[in-house]
C-alpha cells in the first residue's frame, strides 16, 4: 500500500492532536481526584459528616467534579 506524503501528515497531526487531547483529559482527571481529596479533607473537618447512602452517590459526586473541571478548562 502506497501512501502520499500529505496522508502521512494527516495522520501524523492525527496522532499529534489525540495525544494532546489524551494529556488534557489526563491533567482534568488528576485535577479532579485532587479536589475529591481536597473536599474529603473538609468533610473530615466537619463536626457533622455526610456519608453517602450508596455508590450510586459517590459516582455522582465524582460526575460532578469531573464536569467542573472540565468545564474550567474549556473556558480557557
């Protein structure tokens, strides 16, 4: 199979882009787990801590974090 030089860039810069947006879906995901613990943190402070009923809780909390996080990045 013969390829021409502007496919071979095409993929290239394919490549490129999903691992740039592979490293900010990553950097979003640290952030995210850093402000899980950072709130956790605070929970442990409180006098009065709020445990989830069921998994279904915790998932949406971290749904959550993840889609504010992510929304702070887009804003840039």
């Amino acid at each position: 199979m013969e390829y021409k030089i502007k496919d071979l860039i095409e993929i290239k810069e394919s490549i490129k882009k999903l691992s740039d947006l592979s490293e900010n879906e990553k950097k979003s995901l640290v952030e995210s787990i850093e402000m899980l613990w950072l709130n956790s943190g605070v929970q442990k402070k409180k006098t009065d801590v709020k445990i989830p009923n069921n998994s279904q809780e915790n998932i949406s909390r971290i749904r959550q974090l993840l889609a504010a996080a992510w929304s702070e990045d887009f804003k840039d």
